[in-house]
C-alpha cells in the first residue's frame, strides 16, 4: 500500500504568481506634473552634466524626482520644474531649457 495521495483529476498543482520586477529607475515621463508617491516632473536644461541625482540624461529629458532628489540639481541649474524656465542670471549663452 502506497501512502502518497493524489490529485483527484491528476492536474499539477498551479505554480505561484510572480509579480513582474519593478523598473530599476524611475520612468521618464512627459504626460504628468507629479506623481501619487509625491515626485513631481522635472526638465533637464543644457547645464546639466551627463548624470542628474544618478540617472544619465541629456538635455530635454524629464524626469520624476522628490523634493530632495532634485534640491541640489535645482540649485545648479541642471533641471527645472515642468513647464517652467532657468532664470535669466542662469542662463547658457542665452539658452533656455
């Protein structure tokens, strides 16, 4: 006599759910000023150096950042809240964003 039990209709059991891997940095985006987990949406200038708080950009790129991720990127001039301009006293040889 054999202990082992079966499945009635001998179908495996289902493996589990694997949830997918979140991305390694967060999206770039052009649709939103924030976002829920409080990022808000900012725009790299032609200042900005090859890296911006980590991530690798080029000028016009957006990227999502809290207010402590973009303080300092803010403050040299490398990016610029959504929808808005680098002061004049900032400027790169009269260019803007």
């Amino acid at each position: 006599m054999s202990s082992k039990t079966t499945n009635p209709d001998d179908t495996p059991p289902a493996a589990p759910a694997v949830a997918p891997l979140p991305p390694a940095e967060p999206e770039v985006t052009n649709a939103v000023s924030h976002s829920d987990d409080g990022r808000r949406a900012y725009e790299v200038t032609d200042r900005a150096p090859p890296k911006v708080a980590g991530r690798r950009v080029k000028a016009k790129d957006e990227l999502l950042l809290t207010e402590e991720e973009a303080r300092a990127e803010i403050l040299a001039g490398a990016i610029v809240p959504k929808g808005k301009k680098l002061p004049k006293p900032m400027q790169k040889r009269g260019k803007t964003v």
